[in-house]
C-alpha cells in the first residue's frame, strides 16, 4: 500500500492545487512536495528494514488481454523516487520569485508530473508503466506550451511529437513481448524470467532502443532537446532535465536490458558506440554555443551519453555507476539550469557572450555556481566524480580504447564549463547598468541544498550503492 | 441474354432487372446535376435493392430479406426527408438545385 | 608489540593532518567578511598545527615502519573496494614537512604581500584548501586517494591562478592550467583503469604486490607507467604539456611560490617516486621519462634566457628543474631525484619570494628591463636573493649543490650524452638566473621616479619567511652529501625503505669513486664560475638591457618558440572550427534536417493529397463508382 500512498500524494495534491489562488498555490505545492519527501524518507527507512514487501501492491484489472496493476520497488526504483521527490521541493521553490502566470494550474500540473514520474519508476508492469510513461508527457507538454518563451508553440510541438514516436515504438515493442510470452503477460517479473520469449530480440530491442534513446537523447535522437530545454520555462526544463531525462536511462536498466538480453547483446557495439560518439559529439557542440541554457543541454546529452554508455556495457560497474550518475547528473543539471534562470532573470540576457562581471557583484552566487560546476566537471570528492569514475571503468572493461575517448569528456567538460563560466561571470561587466542582486532566500536555500548534495553524495556514494547493488546483481549475473 | 432468360432458373428476371435499375440510378448520380434527379437516383438504387433482397428471400423461402427491406425502406425515408430538406434550404439560398455549383467544400 | 601501540597511537595525529587546513579553508571561507585581516593568520595558525603534526610523526614513526590505514570505505561495489585512507611512511613525510613547513612560511609571507587586497580571506581560504588537497595528495594510500589531491591541487591552482578575476588574460592562463592539467589527468584515469583491472586495486600495496608477478617490461606495466607519466608530465609542466606553467604566473606571486614552484608542480615527481616499483619494472618508461626531463630541462632553460619578466623567468627555470627531476627518476635515481624536489622546494620558494618581495616594492612592475640597482634599497631582500640564486646555480656549499651534483654524477654513470646535455641546461640556468639577479639588483635604477620613491623593504612577515627559507637553502644540502666528503648520506637513508623494492631491478651503475665524483663536481663548479663570468660580462660590465624587439634567433626564444601559438592553430582553433562545424552542418543541417524531413514529409503527403477534395460533387461520386468497381474487380480476380 506504501506505493498507492506514494502515487496518492502528489495525484491528491495536484487536485487540491486548482483550488488555490495566488500567491497561496506555489505555498501549498511546497508544502505538498515536502510532504512527499518526507513520506519518501519515511519508505526508504521502511525498505531498508523490511525490503520490498510492504511496497507490493498487485490487483487484476483485465482478464484479457491479462492486465496487473502492478506496483513494487527494488534499490533502483527507490533511488529514483528519491530523485524524483528529492527534486520537485527544489524546483518548486526556486519559482518563488518568478513572475508566473495562473500558478495554480502551473504548481498542479507539476505535481501531476510529479505523480506520472512516481508511477514510472514503481510501476512493475509494461502495461502500467507505459500509461505512466505517457502520462509524465502531458503535464511537461502544458508547462512548455503555456509558459514557454519564443517559438514554444514550434518546438513544443516538435518535442511532444518526437517523444510520442518513440513512445508508439516501445507500444509495439509490448505487443510484441505480449504475444510472444507464453502466459501472456505483461509483468516484469514474467518478462525477465521469460527469456526465451519466441519474439524476435533483433526487432524488440531495436523498438524498445530507440524509444528510450529518444526520450535520453542518445545522439542521434537528440535534436528535439536542446530547443526544448530552451524554451521551455525553466522549473520545466529542470523537471525534463534532471528527472524526465532519468526515465530512459532508468528505462534501459529496467526493462531493455533484463527483458531483451539477447538483443543486447547482439546490438550492444551499436549503442554503446552511439553513447560514446555522442558524448564526444555534444561536448565539442556545447563548447562554441552562444545560448546559455543550449549550452547546457548539450553538456546535458554529452553526461547522458556516458550514462548509457555505461549501461550497455553490461557490467556491474557501468550500471552502478550509471546509477550514482544519474542521481548526481539530477541535482547537478538542476543547479546548472537554476543558475542560468537567475542570469536571464536578473539580466534578460540570453547569451553567454555580453555578460561578465557577475563575480564582483554577487560574490555569493557566484561561488555557488562554481561548486555546481565542479559536481558536473566530476571533480573529485564531488558527486559527479564517483559516476563518471564507475561509468568510464565499467566502459574499460568493455573496450579500452572506447573508454579513453570517452574519457575525453572530463577534458571537453571542463573546456566548455570554464569557458562559460569565464564569460558569463569573471571579468569586467560587459552590460551596462547592470543590476544583478546578490542571492535571494529562496535561491541561497536552493543553491545551498543542491551544493550539499553534491558534496554528500561525493564522500559518500556508497549509500547509493548499498541501496541500488542488491538489484544490480540480479540483472548482470 | 436469352440463353440466360431461357435456360435458367426464372430468378434471373429478377437479377437483369435489379441490375438494370441499379445502373440507371447510378448513371444518374454520375451524370445528372440536378440536386433532387439524384435524390430519386438513389432510391431507385436502393429500391433495386430492395428487389433484389425480396426475390432472394421469397427464392431461398426465409424472411430474414423482407425484414431486411423494411429497414432500408426506413432509412431510406428518413434520408429522402433529410436530402430534401438540405435541398429546399440549399434552393432558397442558391435559387438553384445545380450540385456544381456547392463546390465551396473543397481543399 | 610496542611498535604496534605506538603505530596506532600515530592514527589520529595522522588523520587530523589535513583536516586543519579544511577547517581552516572553511572558517575563513564562510566567516571572511568577520574575520577581517585575522583570517590570515587563523589560517597560517591552521598550517602550523599541521607542519607540528607532521613533525610530531615525523619523529615518532619508527624507522623501517610505515603507517598504513584506512579511514573508511569510500566506494565499494562488487569485489572492488576503494577505501579512504593513508600512508605514512618517509616518502611522504618528507613531503608532508615540505608542503606544511614551507606552506607555513608561504601563509606567512601573504599576510604581508596580500595585505591590501580585498580578497584577502578568499586567498587564505584558497591556499589553506590547496593545503588540504596536497596533503591529501602526498597522505593518500592508494592512487585513488592521491587523485583526489591531484585534482584537488588543479582546481586550487585554477582559483588561485585566477584569483584576480578582473583581469581576463589571468582567468585565460587560470582556465588553460586547469585544461591541460585536465589532459594529463585523463591519462593518469585511464592508467588506474588499467592497475584497478589486472593488478586487483588502486592502494599502491596491493599494486606492488601484483605489479611484481609480471615480468620486468611486460607491455601491461608499460601502459600503466607511461599513462601515469602523462598524468606527471600534466601536473609538473612537462613537454608537451608544460605551457600553463608559464602563463600561471599571473597568480598572485605567493601562489607561485606555494603552488607552481615548491609543491604542486612536483607532484608529477612524487608520484614517480611513489611508483617507483612499478616504473623499474618498465624500462622503456624509465627511458621516456629522462628523455622528456632532458628535453625539458634544455628547452625551457633556453626560453629563460630571454624572458624580462621576472616570473616568467623563474617559471621557465622551474619547467627546466622539473626536466633535471624526471631525468634523474628516469635514471632511476630516485632519491636524488626526491632530493632535489626538497632542496629546489626552499630554494624556488625562496627566489619567488623575493621577486614577490621585489615585485611589491616595485609597486606592481614585474618587467626586469625597469629595475636595476635595487640591492641599495631592500637589503634583506637581495641578500636571501643572493642565497636562492647561488642555490639552485649550485654554487658550493648551497642547497643547490648537492642536489644538482647528486643527479649529474648518476646521469655520468648511466648516458654519458644525458650527463652533457643535463650539464648544459645547468650551465644556462646559472646564466639566466645571474642575468636576472644582475638586471634587478646590480647597477642603477631604470624605474620611474614615482617608482623609485616608492622603493621599499617589506614587513617582517614577508621577510621572517624569506630568512628562513634562506637559510634552509644554506642548510638542507648537507642531508645528502656526497660520498666523497660524507660518508652518510642522511636523506637517502632515510628514504631507503621506500625504494628497497625497486633498487634490485635497477641495473647498479657502478657507483663512481672519489676520484671521478670531485672531477664531476669540479666540472660542474667551473662550468656555473663561467656562466656568472658571463653574465657579469653582459649585464654589469657592459650593462646590457633586454632590447624591446629582438631580432633573429632571439627573437623566436623571447616569444618562447612560439609554442603557444603553435598549440592554439593545431589544437584550439581547430575544435573551436569543428565546434562550429558540427553545431550548424552536422547538427543542424544533417541530423535534424533527418527528423524536420520526417515532419515535411507528412506534411507534403497532406497538402499533395487534399487537392483531390475538388469540392465538385459529381467527381466524388464519380470517384466513389469507380473505386467500388475496381474492389469489386479485385474481389473477382482474386
């Protein structure tokens, strides 16, 4: 029942937020996503003292075809539910002083967001999982659509049509395994001890790759995101960056690799090899981009690139690296986007040329951002390092060579990331009469939270691996 | 014609001439512009249906076609009701019945 | 039994080593606004704690034993665990005594040389993390650990570099230090790959442990070294990755000291050391490295003969000190190789001190061709001046002398053409170093007048640090003399531990006798004796000044071979083009084109095929006959 409460929470919340008004609705969906994450916190210290049980929940909802409502929870998907409501506070509080049209139909559909996201990671049947799925695009689609900047109607558009292609491809991929398991059956736990399901694993896996590289973006699936991350408002971006994101690469783990292993294995040089061009591809795009926020979206695919470049290699080390990465490349790529909304916002500059200065002025944030950038150039001892770590040695063990080229990212990151940072905040004011107050409240509790994460998560990445080890072993052996 | 009159089963009379009526109504609807000629084009196509399905009931000797034509002859009324209808209040506004000249719809 | 109470009473001195400096780090980070001038020497306070600490274990480990521990597990997955912990043994206790004791005197020295800057705490917070990350550096009992300094050190060194961030030529040399060290770092990654897959782990035990099952020059062992070595030739400044180094200069000058002189830039040498076992059973390795220390060591020296800017020169010679380091670990001399990392610690710091100290009673001028003749006005300064330059042109009995004697007479013993060419760079060291003493002590003054009245000695805590180190640039030589006037060699005794493992795998060159070690040393000393003659010749007899525009060879050695315009054609210009090309052509243009012609495709099927809605009545049912007939044929034929 635990799970039904999980989802409940935030469905409930987002219900009761189309009754609020004003100033009243970002209150009470702050409110309502600490409650989350405090029931959260509360499910983690109930899985670590009695496991899975008190999380199954499984009914019959059609004979036939034969379908479950089939809830549970494993290390992996309480990791991403940790994310998921880890974040939704965050983000939420860093609209505090926005300017934001009809909040309360904003706040609502975020936390309707936030339940979709729920229902993906706990979701144990293909069936439910894909309504999930598909449900966490509707909200994203709205926030876009309605409070988006320049040509949203455009690339929203594009973005909702590209990602419901992929997803009409994993549809298929389930008919498919639907019909081709003898018991016709859609849980995951039927799918993945079915191995010799009598479906094509060539064409299973290729549906099910390109449905999820899309929604990742593995490069060459990538082209709807950096316009989308630009335009979207910015708690939008960070909702798609930092956990919608996270649905594919979850997705791999979850679904392609233990449920199609021969495809995998038979396509596995394909995608890890678009995983590791892709990295390379986007971290030298990310270093010549004008637009802050596009800049950030290709440093985003470039990290994404090495997390499932880690998955595919099927070791235990890539996967529990692509793990840590994913939870760090969460809180770090929020960061990174709540920085860049505060110099639009103060500074209604789009560009990372034009600006400069920001240090002398606000000291504060500055530094923050720093910390931030660190996490995601993978200094040591901060989160993003132990990721890209694991997930390049578990690359070595797949191919040497792949590895050192897709260890170039921590050279290409660090040029991209210090070149922008340079521009954007050392140096002399490049604008004029620039007012760039130093951090607000909200900010500095956001700022501050996110650079404890970073941190915490560096010097101590084994609470992530206790967590989520258990389940990874089950899947490699 | 003859041999298939002649020879065989009587019928055919019925066939030949639901098929006739048929292709009247339907070089009517094809080659008249007369908004109401094509109405009764139609329900002379129906109506050799309804020849059709009658001689095929009381020829097989079940009554599953003569419920069948009551259906149509229902449907078919209400649609003569409802075409002519459109056509009063497309003649009201066009002074004309003339179906080329509704060519409004298009694209 | 007793030495095992004792070892572990030793823990927790050892583990608060680095957390002082972190206190330190954040105390002035967090309360540098209240603090005021007082963050300075909290700070220096902090440093201090550390350098007795380290003091304390220094004399209470016992001989032949090391403290090896394990604080807790940082990463643990599979059968893979990564533990957080440290090593102390000689190796890095030298270390540790080097980078406190002279981090100590460099806190110290900023108090005065920072003194009016308004960044004042943020400086001490930065150095004390830099302090933190070196000692983890030099602590760390695994690679692992020592990564994490290694990237620490780069990243302090990034903020340091920058630290007037104004100024964004100083963020440009900031931001270039971290890249390449960056690059070097991917090699150093990759090289613990490669220990963590076949040799079972990153703690150097378990490495040597494993490393000696495979046999001497087995291509495995090959990889790890070389790829290590490209990690030291990041962080040390080596060639083809040593051109940050010169442009870190515009760090504020105790940075310089501390960070790109004393002790990061020598970590690259202290890892060698450390691996010292793995790295003689790798030959080829052995021989890669003393050629890149000998080509470094020349190239730069002979880029310092023609630099005017003080830093710059000092830099150079630092580059080319480097170079004489990694040749002596190539030649496997290890020790002296560790030896001159001590000595050249105290001497180096020492000389950019002094010109920090010039620097600040020039008021900010950094350019040798407007100085002169300054000995007059700052006599402290000039006399500790003196000392580092007879140091490290190894002039007898300075620091200099032994360290520098020491490694020549092993490269004698192993290449007779590295012992020439080695010689040689020792040779232009002398000289450019007496240029520079000469251009900014001797003769007159070439300032302006507004500069010359602002001519002043600075406060005693710039130059307390500046005594000391003068006097340890007198003194730490005699630790190691060599065999022909001692007949113990204290440093190398007590760093023999360390590098047992290794010493047999060596090929033993014969050890020189007495005879040909004092002609070796009477070489070396005549040869510095000419070079000072002709300095002295140039710029005091007939007191030459740089010209503004050299001409001819010159020309391409004053803009230092014009590597650095080299590397911005082959490598920067390029990925920026390809940047660009990918973004608008490839990105743009090919990929997305794929996805937006999915889109126009439907599109033009839709705006194609809705022309057949004429809107002509007669056509649809026209349409409508035909199709069913054509059904209805297809229902016949088939």
């Amino acid at each position: 029942m635990l799970s039904l409460t999980l989802l409940f929470i935030p469905l409930a919340a987002s219900l009761l937020l189309l009754f609020s008004r004003g100033g009243l609705s970002r209150n009470l969906a702050l409110v309502l996503t600490l409650v989350q994450l405090g029931f959260t916190a509360y499910a983690y210290t109930v899985f670590n003292a009695e496991g899975a049980v008190p999380f199954d929940f499984l009914r019959n909802w059609s004979a036939k075809p034969f379908i479950n409502v089939h809830f549970s929870m494993d290390g992996m998907s309480l990791l991403m539910v940790i994310l998921t409501n880890l974040l939704l506070p965050l983000i939420v509080l860093s609209g505090y002083n926005r300017e934001i049209e009809r909040p309360h139909i904003f706040y609502s559909l975020m936390l309707f967001m936030q339940f979709a996201l729920n229902g993906v990671f706990i979701a144990f049947d293909g069936f439910i999982y894909y309504i999930f799925w598909e449900l966490a695009l509707i909200p994203i689609y709205f926030i876009s659509f309605n409070w988006g900047g320049q040509n949203r109607t455009q690339v929203t558009l594009k973005f909702f049509i590209y990602t419901l292609a992929g997803s009409l491809l994993m549809l298929f991929a389930f008919l498919f395994l639907y019909n081709g398991t003898p018991t016709h059956s859609l849980d995951w736990a039927v799918l993945i001890s079915n191995k010799a399901c009598a479906c094509n694993q060539t064409w299973l896996f290729w549906l099910f790759f390109i449905a999820f590289a899309i929604k990742i973006p593995i490069v060459p699936f990538h082209t709807w995101q950096p316009d989308t991350y630009k335009t979207a408002p910015t708690q939008g971006t960070m909702l798609l960056s930092g956990i919608m994101l996270k649905m594919g690469t979850y997705s791999l783990i979850r679904w392609l690799i233990p449920v199609v292993p021969e495809g995998v294995k038979e396509w596995q040089y394909i995608a890890i090899g678009l995983s590791v061009a892709g990295i390379v591809y986007a971290s030298i795009i990310a270093i010549m981009q004008s637009d802050l926020k596009r800049l950030l979206a290709y440093s985003s695919i470039a990290h994404v690139g090495l997390i499932s470049a880690g998955i595919f290699a099927m070791n235990l080390t890539g996967m529990q690296g692509s793990l840590i990465q994913m939870f760090a490349h969460g809180i770090n790529v929020v960061g990174l986007f709540f920085c860049a909304d505060i110099i639009f916002n103060r500074t209604q500059n789009p560009n990372v040329e034009g600006l400069g200065g920001i240090r002398l002025v606000a000291p504060k944030f500055a530094t923050w951002f720093m910390v931030i950038i660190l996490g995601s150039v993978a200094l040591p001892l901060t989160n993003g390092f132990v990721g890209e770590f694991m997930l390049l040695f578990g690359v070595y063990e797949y191919n040497t060579w792949l590895s050192v080229f897709a260890g170039l990212t921590i050279i290409l990151g660090a040029v991209y990331m210090l070149r922008m940072y340079q521009k954007v905040v050392l140096g002399e004011p490049i604008m004029e009469n620039m007012v760039f107050p130093d951090l607000y409240w909200n900010e500095k509790v956001v700022l501050i939270s996110i650079g404890i994460l970073i941190f915490f998560f560096g010097i101590f990445p084994n609470t992530i691996i206790e967590l989520t080890e258990p389940f990874l072993k089950t899947i490699t052996k | 014609m003859n041999e298939l009159v002649e020879h065989g089963n009587p019928q055919n009379w019925y066939l030949v001439l639901s098929t006739i009526l048929f292709s009247i109504g339907v070089m009517g609807v094809l080659f008249r512009r007369n908004g109401l000629i094509i109405l009764m084009c139609v329900e002379l196509m129906l109506n050799s249906v309804n020849l059709l399905l009658v001689s095929f009931s009381a020829y097989s000797g079940n009554t599953e076609g003569q419920v069948f034509v009551f259906f149509i002859m229902v449907v078919a009324a209400a649609e003569v009701a409802v075409g002519l209808a459109l056509l009063v209040s497309i003649y009201r506004n066009l002074a004309s019945t003339d179906i080329n000249i509704l060519s409004k719809l298009k694209w | 039994m007793d030495n095992f109470i004792n070892l572990t009473q030793l823990i927790t001195p050892a583990s608060l080593i680095p957390l002082f400096p972190l206190l330190g780090f954040f105390i002035t980070a967090l309360f540098g606004k209240q603090l005021k001038h007082f963050s300075g020497w909290f700070a220096s306070a902090m440093i201090l704690l550390s350098f007795g600490l380290a003091l304390h274990l220094f004399l209470n480990l016992p001989a032949n034993q090391s403290l090896n521990f394990n604080l807790f597990n940082w990463i643990k997955w599979g059968n893979i665990n990564l533990a957080f912990g440290f090593l102390i043994d000689p190796l890095s206790l030298v270390m540790l005594l080097v980078v406190t004791g002279i981090g100590f005197l460099i806190h110290l020295y900023s108090i005065g040389y920072m003194h009016h800057d308004e960044g004042f705490s943020r400086f001490f917070s930065y150095l004390n993390l830099f302090i933190f990350f070196m000692l983890l550096l030099v602590m760390g009992n695994s690679y692992l650990i020592m990564f994490i300094g290694w990237e620490g050190v780069g990243l302090c060194s990034y903020l340091l570099i920058g630290f007037w961030f104004k100024n964004d030529s100083y963020n440009d040399a900031a931001k270039k230090a971290f890249i390449m060290n960056r690059v070097g770092d991917l090699g150093f990654l990759i090289g613990m790959f490669f220990m963590l897959f076949y040799l079972g782990g990153l703690d150097f035990e378990t490495v040597n442990a494993n490393a000696i099952n495979y046999p001497a020059g087995s291509s495995l062992l090959v990889a790890i070294t070389l790829l290590l070595f490209v990690g030291a030739m990041g962080k040390s400044a080596q060639i083809p990755l040593y051109t940050w180094l010169p442009d870190a200069m515009a760090g504020p000058t105790p940075v310089s000291a501390l960070i790109h002189a004393a002790t990061m830039v020598t970590a690259g040498i202290y890892m060698i050391a450390r691996s010292n076992l793995i790295f003689a059973l790798a030959p080829f390795t052995m021989e890669v490295v003393m050629w890149v220390g000998v080509i470094t060591s020349i190239f730069a020296a002979i880029i310092g003969i023609k630099q005017t800017d003080i830093k710059k020169v000092l830099a150079y010679s630092t580059v080319s000190q480097l170079g004489l380091m990694f040749a002596a670990l190539g030649i496997g001399a290890f020790e002296s190789g560790m030896f001159h990392v001590v000595t050249h610690a105290f001497f180096k710091a020492l000389l950019f001190l002094g010109a920090g100290s010039v620097i600040h009673a020039m008021g900010g001028e950094q350019d040798m061709r407007y100085m002169g003749g300054l000995g007059k006005y700052i006599r402290i300064t000039w006399l500790t001046f003196l000392i580092g330059t007879l140091a490290i042109s190894g002039i007898f009995p300075f620091a200099g002398f032994f360290s520098k004697d020491e490694i020549l007479a092993a490269s004698f013993g192993a290449n007779k053409t590295v012992w020439i060419l080695l010689s040689i760079s020792s040779m232009m060291t002398v000289f450019y170093m007496f240029r520079l003493f000469f251009l900014t002590f001797s003769k007159s003054f070439r300032g302006t007048e507004e500069q010359k009245h602002h001519l002043h000695e600075s406060p005693w805590t710039m130059t307390l640090p500046l005594i000391v180190l003068a006097i340890f640039s007198v003194g730490a030589g005699f630790l190691g003399m060599p065999a022909v006037m001692s007949s113990t060699h204290y440093f190398s005794q007590y760093l023999a531990p360390v590098f047992e493992g290794s010493k047999s795998l060596i090929t033993e060159h014969h050890h020189a006798d007495h005879g040909t070690e004092l002609m070796l040393i009477g070489i070396a000393l005549s040869a510095a004796a000419i070079s000072i003659g002709l300095a002295w010749s140039f710029y005091v007899s007939k007191n030459q000044i740089p010209e503004d525009e050299p001409q001819g060879l010159s020309k391409w050695v004053a803009n230092k071979f014009y590597i650095d315009e080299l590397y911005n054609t082959i490598i920067v210009k390029p990925i920026m083009v390809i940047s660009d090309i990918l973004f608008v052509l490839v990105d743009k243009l090919v990929v997305d084109l794929i996805v937006m012609a999915a889109a126009w495709i439907v599109g033009f099927t839709g705006r194609t095929l809705r022309l057949v809605q004429t809107g002509n009545t007669g056509f649809y049912i026209f349409a409508m006959v035909i199709g069913m007939m054509v059904l209805m044929f297809i229902q016949l034929v088939y």
